[in-house]
C-alpha cells in the first residue's frame, strides 16, 4: 500500500509515516490481520489495499 500511495502523497504534500503493527501489541490486537491499513489521525481510510479514489477525495476535503 505504501509504494502506491506514494504518488498521492507527493501530490498533495503529505508525509507517510509507516508503522510496524507486529511491533506494537496494542496496534496487533486491533488491526491483527486488517494489515496494511491506512489511517489518518485514527480515521480509517482503507485496509488491504489503496482505494484511490476514496483518499484522494479525502485528502481533497482536508487540504
């Protein structure tokens, strides 16, 4: 996921901060097998895989 939102990211200016869910227990008994997911300030914003469209509409909205 993060190689594809790499793209979204430069063009709308933001930073990815990637972190290893394995290596925090709290984060392991939430997401489990959820992984890779992407949240924003603990919204989440897709699990699995990238959908495009939905945080670039999002990113659009909070630009």
């Amino acid at each position: 996921m993060e190689l594809a939102l790499r793209p979204l990211a430069a063009e709308f200016g933001v930073v990815i901060d990637v972190v290893d869910v394995d290596a925090d227990p709290e984060l392991e008994t939430r997401y489990s097998e959820l992984v890779p997911v992407l949240l924003h300030e603990g919204r989440e914003l897709c699990r699995y895989f990238l959908e495009a469209s939905k945080v670039r509409d999002y990113l659009s909205k909070i630009s």
